[in-house]
C-alpha cells in the first residue's frame, strides 16, 4: 500500500475484512426496530423448534464469509488525476472518479483503527448525497497522499468561486497529517464541553426508547421482589411494606440505567466534538472509541436547518444541520451498490448567537434579513386560515384511525349505530384538533429578503430553514379548494437537498416570489453546489 507508486492495483489492510462484515450486517437491518424484530422472531422459532438454533452458527460463518470475499475483491488503484476502484463478488462494480470532483475527504476511525493506525477514508463529490469512493482500513500515508493529490487537482478558480472565497473569508491552511498526531485545524469555530455532551443525552429521543426496552423487563420487578424481600426484612418494622419500596426502587433504576445509557451514548459519539473551518469548507471531528470526521464544501451546502426540542428549550439551545446537495429521485437511489450515504454536516449543541454566526459565514454576503433563530420577530405569521384546514386534516385522520377500534367495540351493534359512533368521535376530536392547529399555525411562518427565505415551522418543537434563491431547482405555486376560495396558495420550493414548502400565504406573494426566485436562479453567475 504504497503511495508513491501510482497506477499499481492495491488491497487495503485484511482489517477491513471487519469493515465488510459491518456493511454486510447493516444491509440486512438498517434499523434498531429491524435488528429487534429479527431476533425477536428468532427466538420465538427456537422456542418452537429448538433445531433452528443450528441456523445461528451458520449465519455468523455465511456473515463472516460474505465480508472476506468482499475484501478479496476489493481493489483500487490511485492515478495522478483519479482513482478506480473495483469491488463486488456477484455484480461487479467499477468506479472511476477524477479528483477534480472530490469536494471533501471524510475520515472514520474505529477502536481498532485508531489502535493500528489505519483510517477508513470516504470521497465526496459535488453533486451527490452519498460517498461516491470509500477506502476502508488503509494508512494514514495513503489517506494524506491521497488528500494531498486532490488538493492539487482542485481546478482553477472562476470568478463565481473567486467570490465564493471572498465572502468566505480566508481561514488558516490545512497541515498535513502523520501517523500519530492530529491535524492543526484551521479557524475553531465551536468545541463541546461535558455539560454540552449532558444536554445532549438529556434531549435525545432514544431515551423514550431506552425507557421502552426497559419496559420490556417489567417483569422482572416480582422476580427483584423476591430476592431483595428477605434482606430488607431482616432490617425490622422500619422495612415494613417493603413491597412497594422495591418496586418503586427497581422503576428508579430502570430510569436511571435509560439515562445512563443514553448519556453514554452521546459521549461516545460526540466526545471532543470541535467545529472548525478550513479555506471554504467545514470540518467536524467527534468521537470517543470510533472518531469520525465529516468534511464539507460550503458551495455544496444547500440549506441550513435550525431545531429544538423541549428539552432543548429549557436549555436554550438548538442543534444546527448543513444540508448538502442531495439525488434527486430520478437520478439514482441511495442503495446502489457500493454507495454509501455520505454524512450531513451537522453540530448537535449550539447557543442562537453562535448558530447566527454560523449561517453567516455559510451565506457570505447574501441572506443579510434573514435569521435562524425561531423567536425573531421577523417572521411573517401564515393565513389564520391554516387552522381549519389542519383542524379537518387532523381530525379525519384520527376518525379513520379509530375505525377498526370503534367496529370492534360495537360488533352486535348494527352498520348505523357504528357509523354514528364515528361520526361522534370525529365530533369529539375536532376540538383537540382544533387546538393542534392552532399551535401550529403559531409556529407556522417565513421572512425573506433579496437573497433567500427562512421558513419557520413545529408543534411542541420548533424548526427553521433557510436557504439561498439561486439554490433552488424548481419553484411551483399550488392551490387547494379552500385556498382558492380565499386567494391564498403554498409555495413549494424543490432543492437539491430535498422539498420546502410555505402553506397558506397570500396568492400574489407566492406568484412574486416564485417569478423572483426563478429570475435570482436564471440570472446568478454562481454555481448551486
């Protein structure tokens, strides 16, 4: 593994062999939900037939055996200007990607790497969401070499990027990165402290699912009953009614255990999170056993989204995500072989002022009006009309949600009698639906300027994005019935990232917008990504 000798195909480390069996296990669950219902359902086939419990250590061989013949397969070959790799055992794949393409270079360490010194290396480009080229388990030589030729094939400069660095701001230069020391970042823009990483734990809605595993042991409360019963016995009548002390101890401790394991988790994943900028682009760095870092190209950024949850209010902060250019459904799928969807650049815990300085260095020059934070005054409330129109929605779904309950309840009951009790419940719920509007149409706004529009949105949370007009791919005005009827219409706003949309705004101001935003794409000299 050689850097020095371009054109010679390559292996990377046999320690990617883990990586490969990693991959092959996340094709088969890509969630937690998937990983539980299999082995839920396997568990309940070897409680039937205990002969399927053969079927695990053939698995674990056919997992093991699916990630060696995968690294066997998996060449690359570094060139002056490109790289080719070629991987797949069944269907065969051949990538060929230019360095004059690569926009950033993201880099993942495991436990293992760290200890050997190897980096998972992952390229990406402009026009993509995903990792075009990975190169597992390989030296930290290769990677800076590797680093260090795309660097040199960067093209050269037209005015639009010329002006893209100027609004940037010119940052300090990258080091080069051996084997056993860090890179000097350029500009720090943020580092998380504990206290942050705590918040964090506290406001991640995995701790509603740690609380729901733990549920799953219920059970075991009647079993801790009976052993710890005698102990707290024998201490006397001070101990008397114990029963109910032990249930209400084991309850503590399984929130806590929840607790615990969220707070741990996020100081796994975001132990020494640290933020900073070199030349036009944004770096993070965070992990404790498994460090990854993630790279990206401000031209690339398309929209900027700022939320917070109720914890995160309490705390007030708010977690900032970068959204870069993502494929659009007609030009390919995120599961193509040998893709990998590359990381969104985002910062899990920020103060509104630093999360305001950040959108303008993002921005630059442009976007001047706009805003981040979901309190400013600046934003524009939608039609008082949304409410109606969230009240009939809601309440028609939660009607047709209640029909298999309410047939159920009232099967010896005739087709009327079941047809008027839905129509009561739907009765009923209109009120609570009408309430869920009416927060939400609170929630509900935008302001815009010359350059870009920020769109506020949320319920019990709140969310803000904003983006640039020359961003945008396609821009459509759409009304319903109702919005006819009253001159209103929403803006839907297609970016390379994903859809944005602003419900219920006065007819003539989403049809300027739209001309507008069409004319700013039509007319700027600056690339999208």
């Amino acid at each position: 593994m050689n850097p020095s000798e371009p054109g010679a195909w390559q292996r990377t480390s046999p320690f990617a062999i883990l990586f490969f069996i990693g991959r092959t296990i996340k094709s088969f669950t890509r969630s937690l939900i998937q990983l539980v219902a299999t082995f839920g359902a396997l568990a309940v086939l070897i409680e039937r037939n205990p002969q399927v419990a053969l079927a695990i250590p053939a698995g674990i061989v056919a997992i093991i055996a699916a990630g060696v013949l995968q690294y066997w397969f998996f060449r690359f070959r570094i060139e002056e200007d490109r790289i080719h790799i070629h991987q797949g055992v069944v269907r065969k794949t051949a990538l060929d990607l230019p360095f004059d393409r690569v926009q950033g270079i993201n880099v993942e360490r495991s436990l293992i790497d760290r200890i050997l010194g190897l980096v998972t290396v992952s390229m990406d480009t402009a026009g993509s969401a995903t990792a075009e080229g990975q190169l597992p388990s390989v030296t930290s030589e290769l990677a800076d070499d590797l680093r260090g030729r795309i660097r040199a094939h960067r093209p050269v400069k037209t005015a639009d990027r010329i002006a893209d660095d100027e609004r940037a701001g010119e940052a300090a230069g990258e080091a080069e990165e051996g084997r056993g020391r860090e890179r000097s970042p350029g500009q720090v823009i943020l580092r998380l402290t504990g206290g942050d990483i705590a918040r964090i734990g506290f406001s991640n809605r995995n701790l509603v699912v740690a609380a729901a595993v733990l549920g799953l042991f219920g059970q075991s409360i009647d079993f801790a009953e009976e052993r710890l019963r005698p102990i707290l016995e024998s201490a006397g009548e001070a101990f008397a009614g114990a029963g109910a002390l032990i249930q209400v101890l084991v309850v503590i401790g399984f929130v806590l255990v929840g607790l615990g394991l969220v707070l741990f988790g996020a100081l796994l994943r975001y132990h020494g999170f640290t933020l900073w900028r070199e030349g036009t682009a944004y770096r993070t760095r965070a992990g404790l056993l498994t460090q990854r870092e993630v790279v990206v190209e401000t031209r690339k950024i398309q929209q900027l989204t700022l939320s917070h949850n109720l914890v995160l209010r309490l705390f007030r902060r708010h977690r900032l995500r970068a959204l870069p250019a993502a494929l659009l459904p007609n030009q390919g799928s995120a599961d193509t072989p040998g893709l990998q969807i590359a990381e969104v650049l985002e910062v899990p815990l920020l103060q509104g002022p630093e999360a305001e300085d950040l959108r303008k260095s993002v921005f630059g020059r442009e976007g001047d009006a706009l805003t981040l934070l979901p309190r400013s005054a600046g934003f524009k409330r939608v039609s008082p009309h949304y409410i109606r129109a969230l009240t009939l929605r809601i309440s028609f779904t939660l009607a047709l949600v209640a029909v298999p309950f309410l047939t159920g309840l009232l099967r010896d009951r005739g087709p009327g009698e079941v047809v008027l009790g839905v129509f009561i419940f739907w009765l009923a719920s209109i009120l609570p639906a009408a309430l869920v509007g009416w927060v939400r149409w609170r929630r509900q706004g935008y302001l815009h300027d010359g350059d870009g529009l920020a769109s506020r949105s949320g319920f019990l949370g709140r969310k803000v994005d904003a983006f640039l007009f020359r961003k945008a791919q396609s821009v459509t005005v759409v009304q319903s019935p109702l919005q006819r009827r009253k001159g209103l219409a929403t803006l839907n706003v297609q970016l390379a990232c994903g859809p944005l949309s602003v419900p219920y705004i006065d007819l003539g101001v989403a049809s300027r917008l739209r001309d507008y935003m069409l004319y700013r794409v039509e007319s700027s000299q600056r690339r999208w990504h």
